[in-house]
C-alpha cells in the first residue's frame, strides 16, 4: 500500500496575512547539484519577501500572489517563465491562472510570447468578461500591455538539454522529475481575502497542444472565500481527472473535512492514478497547509510576521 502523503502546516499563522508558495514537487530531485539548490532556495525566500512585503503593509491578496509568482517565473530554476520545460519541438507553451476568493478568475494556456504569464492571467481577469484564453492573440495581449519576449528567450540551454536527455527514454521521459519546477502562490490578506495563482511550462517533452491542470480553474488552481485557496503541481492529467482544487474546497465545505485532511486524500486519489504531486493551501481561516506524496520531493515556502520558511 501507498504510503500516507506528508503534511505540513504552518503553525502559529491561523489568522491574519499569511503567504504560503511553492516551486514544484517530483519523484526525484531536482534541482540536483547543491548549487541549483542553494539558488532555488534563495529564489523562495525572495519570492516570500515580494509577496509578504504586499501583505503586510496592507496590500491585498492579488497582488501579493503575484508579486511572488513573479520572482519564480523569472527565475531559471522553476519550471515557469524564463527556464520553462520545452515541449517535444523544443518551444515553450506557458500555462498560468490566477483566481480570487469571490470568485474571479484568469487564466492563459499555451502563451509563447509573454514573459509573466501570471500578467496575461491577471489581464484576463481584469479586463475580460472571460475566463480563459488558449491561448490570447498577440492583438490581445497588446491590448492588455502584456510584456513580451521572442519565443527563443524561454530556451535555455539547461531545458534543452534536458529535453535531449528525455527524448532519448522510454515513453519520452515522461512525468520524469527533470522537467520538475511548476510554481504557485496562496495568500490571505489583512481583510481576510484569498487568492490562488499557479505559472508553469507544464511537463518536460510534452505534445505541442498539451495544456495540464495549472490553468484550469478548479484542477490546478482554485480559491473560494468559504474555504480555501489553493495550487497544485506535478502530474496534471491526474490532478484534472481528479478535479483536484475543488475536490478540496468540496471536502472542507460539505464533508466537514480539515484542509490537511481534505488534501491528504485528494494525494490518495492522485497515487491512485499513478500520478505524484503537491498541494498548498491558505484557508480564509486557519493555518496553511502543505502536501505531498510521501513519494515526492517538493519546493515549497511560507511567511507571515517575520517568519520566513523555505526549503527545496
Ligand atoms: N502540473 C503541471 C502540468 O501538468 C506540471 C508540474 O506541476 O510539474 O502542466
């Protein structure tokens, strides 16, 4: 039998600002030198120090995420803006969602041209009466004064290199830690509101076309003010055949679960299917939570006060 996945909380933050992000989980390490660990670990403490300095002065939720989400897409070691996986034509097709306690929602599938994904998501939200975007036109991200890039500046020499190395496996490699890196945000503001927002390149060698869990609003990434918010990563197929933010929200609003139980049983149903991950989550009240499968090594942070915690 599988074993039971490894939950952490962060004690002592059951109410108030509270940011909790996370940098990717996998079945093995990566990133795997001291060195890109040092680097990714750095990267966190940024991340956590851009968004918590949003939060506690008084800013809200939204933009605390995103000031996070913001650090790790430009930072090479996540799988997620600049040092994205490359699908099987060596390009990068980037994901990313952002969504809202009451509801409001953003999210972008396949970009190829914007620097922060999470920006093009946020536009959406923003400034659309939609939901969804697979991906927006270059008209519309002009509209939406979305940065952009050539598609070459997403390929790195170390993405490419290690989508030579999976090409070169079984299967294509596939679901292999190398491509490992996806990243999310959660945050609580000082008015209690939540927000969730996931960005990723989506799984190392993938098919031109394919689009996991991270944009899809209640797979990858979901929020809702009742319960809690909430990014996901890894395996994405089995996180959207299992409808995995809300299968959470469901757990914690109608079977009177916690958060922490709530999401080890949702990482049940994911081993179930073959898949491994990770799974963090602010609720609107309480402490943060967490989660991955025992099987899986995971990236993750949180702060709130002048508490930080990384660790990769
Ligand atoms: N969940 C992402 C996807 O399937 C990949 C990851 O989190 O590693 O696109």
């Amino acid at each position: 039998m599988a074993e039971k996945p490894v939950i952490y909380s962060t004690q002592g933050a059951a109410e108030g600002p509270l940011l909790v992000i996370h940098g990717g989980a996998g079945k093995r390490r990566h990133p795997s030198t001291p060195e890109h660990q040092e680097k990714a670990t750095a990267a966190l403490y940024r991340a956590l120090d851009a968004g918590m300095a949003v939060l506690s002065s008084g800013g809200e939720a939204i933009d605390a995420v995103v000031a996070a989400v913001h650090v790790l897409e430009d930072d090479p070691e996540f799988n997620a803006g600049y040092g994205a996986t490359l699908t099987a034509s060596a390009k990068a097709e980037l994901d990313s969602c952002l969504m809202m306690g009451n509801g409001e929602a953003g999210a972008v599938a396949g970009v190829t041209t914007v620097r922060n994904p999470i920006d093009a998501a946020r536009a959406v939200l923003e400034q659309t009466k939609h939901v969804l975007f697979a991906p927006p036109s270059i008209d519309e991200l002009n509209l939406w004064e979305i940065t952009q890039v050539p598609e070459d500046y997403f390929v790195t020499p170390l993405r490419l290199e290690q989508l030579r190395e999976l090409q070169e496996l079984p299967d294509g490699g596939w679901g292999h830690a190398k491509g490992h890196g996806t990243i999310g945000a959660v945050a609580r503001d000082m008015k209690g509101n939540i927000c969730a927002g996931t960005s990723t390149g989506g799984m190392c060698n993938q098919m031109p076309g394919r689009v996991g869990d991270t944009p899809i609003i209640g797979a990858g990434t979901y929020a809702n003010q009742e319960t809690v918010a909430i990014s996901c990563t890894r395996t994405g197929e089995k996180f959207v055949q299992e409808v995995a933010g809300y299968q959470v929200h469901a757990r914690v609003l109608w079977a009177g679960q916690t958060p922490a139980e709530a999401i080890s049983d949702v990482l049940d149903a994911i081993e179930a299917r073959d898949g491994n991950g990770g799974i963090i989550c602010v609720p609107a009240q309480g402490e943060g939570i967490v989660g991955r499968n025992a099987c899986a090594q995971m990236n993750w942070g949180y702060a709130f006060g002048d508490t930080r915690y990384a660790e990769v």
